[in-house]
C-alpha cells in the first residue's frame, strides 16, 4: 500500500463513524419530540454541544482575524439551519425518509463539483439508492406531509453549505477551535425557540441525560470527525461518502426504533455503499 492510500484511510473512517453517530443520535432524539418538540430537542442538542466544547477547547474568539470570524459565524449559521429544518422534518416524517430528501443536497453539490463521467456515474448510483430507500418507507402509506418535504429540504440545502463552509474554515482555523465556535454560535441562534418549545421540561434529569448522549452522538463526534477529514479530503469525495447516511438511518431505524428492513432496503443499502467506496476508490 502507497503512502497516498494510506493517508485518505483515516478521513474515510472518520466520516463513516460520523455517519454512523448522527443518525443514532437522531433516531435518540426523536424519542424527545413529544416532550419538548423538535425545536427543544435541537436547542437542548445543541446548547449541551457548546459547552462540552466550549469548556474543552475554549476557543480564543479575540484573536481570530476578521475572515476567520466570518467563517465560523457562517459554519454556525449552518449548523443552526441544518439541524432545526432536519429535526422538524424528522417530526413529521419517518427517520429514512427524512434522510432520503436531505441527502439531495450534498448529492448535488457532489453533481455540481464533478468533472469526470465515473464521479457522475457513483453519484447516479448513490442517487437510485436514496431513492429505494424512500420508496420502502413510503410504499402502502399516506402521502408525505409537505411540511416536512419543504424541511427535509431545507435541511439538505444547510448540509451542502455547511460541507462548503466546513471545508473553507478547516483552511484557515484549527478544526477543534472553529468546531467550538460554531457550535456556540448555532446553539445561540436556536436557543430561543428552543426554550419557548420545551420550556421546564429541559431541565428534567431524563431529558437531560437524554440530550447529553444525542449531543455527543449527532454533534462532537461527527462535526469533530468531519471536520478533521475536510482538511485532507475533497469535498466532492465527502459528499459522496455522506450518501452512507440514509443507510445508517435505516440501520439506526431498526435498532433504535424497531422498524423491520426488506428485500428493497437491503438492496438500496448494498447499492449506496457501492458508490460510496466506488467514489473512494477512484478518487485516490
């Protein structure tokens, strides 16, 4: 094995074991929706983030440059958007298929910053897997809410800014330091509706002890891992690798929330995978 092979080994694991903590996270946190809603579900994940981040970094907000600010104002903004459109989508929405309709942001974005005919044919292919996905979850039901479309669309417009912002202030920020600063950034911005969704019931030992785990689970662990891999990892391999996601939601969906995986779901799962360590394997 060359150096080269082995130096993008780490990234892809790490973006793998964050595509794995946030949907268990997400499917963890779902279970707080009835008690504190959506928007108290996020604000509580989020505002638990900032500080375990906070206090571990503390991250020296004077002596960033103005540029460096923005960039972190701009990944927290993401951060914030991202996560209370994708909460309020998995409200009305079942976990896979809110990933499904998410995930059409960051695929576009891979679409957008392809050149090659090969990145086109794993993005199709990651495209056509998403795509069973959300039939099994919808096949003999209802018709999605259209409220939680537009959210679930929304959160994926966030997701692909956030790559973008992600991958810019990893250039120019240490990966920890920006994390930190982004995160206290998108728990302010959400804080406010958050307390006004969950009001006293945040401060239950339950609920807290619950938040803490999808703090660690959806934010310091996958923002940290990502973060780290978007020094070294283009952006258009990471956004194809993110097309794990809508499988770890399915898997967290069964283990999490006993949902029963099919023939089709197999299938799409074996598919999304392919195209993801396709997308690796051609873009050494």
């Amino acid at each position: 094995m060359t150096a080269e092979p082995r130096s993008q080994l780490l990234p892809v694991v790490s973006v793998l074991g964050s595509v794995l903590s946030v949907q268990f996270g997400a499917a963890f946190a779902s279970t707080l929706f009835e008690e504190v809603g959506a928007s108290g579900a996020v604000s509580l994940r989020l505002t638990i983030a900032a500080i375990i981040l906070g206090v571990i970094v503390r991250p020296r907000w004077r002596r960033w440059t103005r540029t460096q600010r923005e960039g972190i104002l701009a990944l927290g903004v993401a951060l914030a958007v991202m996560n209370s459109a994708f909460y309020e989508a998995l409200a009305r929405l079942p976990l896979g298929t809110a990933v499904t309709i998410e995930f059409l942001g960051p695929l576009t974005l891979a679409a957008v910053l392809s050149r090659r005919l090969r990145d086109g044919v794993w993005v199709l292919a990651a495209l056509t897997g998403v795509v069973m996905l959300g039939l099994r979850e919808n096949s003999g039901t209802a018709s999605l809410d259209l409220v939680g479309v537009c959210f679930a669309l929304t959160a994926g417009a966030a997701w692909a800014g956030y790559i973008v912002a992600g991958s810019n202030l990893a250039a120019t920020v240490p990966s920890a330091d920006g994390l930190a600063g982004a995160s206290i950034v998108a728990a302010a911005l959400t804080l406010p509706l958050g307390a006004v969704s969950g009001g006293t019931a945040l401060f239950d030992p339950r609920i807290l002890a619950v938040g803490a785990a999808v703090a660690l689970l959806s934010s310091v662990i996958p923002y940290s891992l990502e973060l780290r891999a978007l020094q070294v990892m283009s952006k258009k391999v990471f956004a194809v690798l993110i097309a794990l996601e809508p499988a770890a939601a399915t898997l967290a969906g069964v283990i999490v929330l006993g949902q029963v995986l099919g023939l089709q779901s197999l299938a799409a799962i074996a598919l999304v995978v392919a195209a993801g360590v396709g997308s690796v394997l051609s873009n050494r």
